[in-house]
C-alpha cells in the first residue's frame, strides 16, 4: 500500500515511516504549494489542506499539522507555530513566560487522510512544560518544550524524533488503514 504524504518537514516524514512501514504502508514524501487557510479551528485547517493536496495529487494521501497551546498565554500560539517560531527565537519565549505560573505547553499532532470517497483525521495532544533554560538543536520552541524529560531539542540531539515511536498518532492512523483496506 502506498500513501502519500504531502510535507517538506522530515521530522515528520521519519515519524510516519516508523509507524507505517513495519506494517507494509509505503510513505511517500511530496511536496505541493498549498495555499493554508488561517483559522484558529484546527480541523478546518486540516481538512482544507488534505482537500486541496488531493485535487492536486489525486491520489490517496495525508497531510498533518501541529497544534500548540500554553494556557498561560491563552491559547497562544494554536495553529500559527510554525510562524511564531520562525519569528521568536528561544529566548522570547522564555522571557514571555518569565513570571507565569503555570508553565504548561500542550501539543497536538493531527493527520488528516484523503482518498476518493474518505476523509479521515487523527489527533493526538502531548501535555508538557516549558523549561527556564533551552536545551538541544532546532527551533525556537524545540528547546524550551519538554515532553516526559526531554526538550524536542534534546530528541533531536539523541536521534530521535519528537516523541517516542509508540506514542505517535501515526499508531492509530495505521490501525484504520489496515482494516480500511486490509491485505
């Protein structure tokens, strides 16, 4: 079975081979230029992308986006990360969280699949903390968001990905398929 899979980020295409292949579902990685609706509803950004990747592809394909809140900045920065962390380095965001108390971060990695008669989305939401101090490689919020010990940095340092392999929202996505189309 081969599912395309419409990103440039590779984080996120070894996350979905770790899932997929050993269940013999064949990633393959392709890039298109999709305009993104803004929108603070993540299922809305989510579905139009995967609806709009398909009218380019036409083939059966999924496309995932992240999703971070920190409730002590209400909300902030939902579906507007990859911007925010482009624009904010680590620092930034450690002096935004300077006098908060509530140092909590929140996740949510969400796949959404499309063929010619099915939309699908999983979602899964990691809760964390924000740390005092950046540490590891990658972006701004890669260092200063740790997940069960460690910043996304860190992760990265060590080879890995953003979680471990048998936590990703990747799991459910292969079980679905499998039964939707089994071998």
């Amino acid at each position: 079975m081969k599912i395309y899979f419409i990103t440039g980020n590779v984080r996120k295409v070894g996350e979905a081979k770790l899932a997929c292949e050993p269940a013999g579902i064949e990633i393959v990685q392709k890039q298109v230029e999709i305009d993104e609706i803004q929108s603070t509803n993540p299922n809305a950004i989510s579905i139009d992308k995967a609806e709009k990747a398909y009218n380019l592809v036409n083939k059966p394909l999924v496309v995932t986006d992240s999703f971070w809140r920190i409730p002590a900045l209400n909300g902030f920065p939902g579906a507007y990360m990859k911007d925010v962390a482009n624009w904010f380095s680590s620092e930034d965001f450690l002096s935004i969280m300077e006098k908060k108390e509530n140092r909590q971060i929140f996740f949510s990695e969400n796949i959404t699949y499309k063929d010619a008669e099915t939309i699908k989305q999983f979602s899964q939401e990691y809760e964390g903390i924000m740390v005092t101090e950046p540490r590891g490689t990658g972006n701004s919020i890669e260092n200063v968001a740790e997940f069960e010990g460690f910043t996304l940095g860190e992760r990265r340092e060590q080879g890995g990905y953003s979680h471990k392999p048998e936590d990703y929202v990747w799991n459910d996505f292969v079980k679905w398929i499998k039964q939707k189309q089994p071998d």
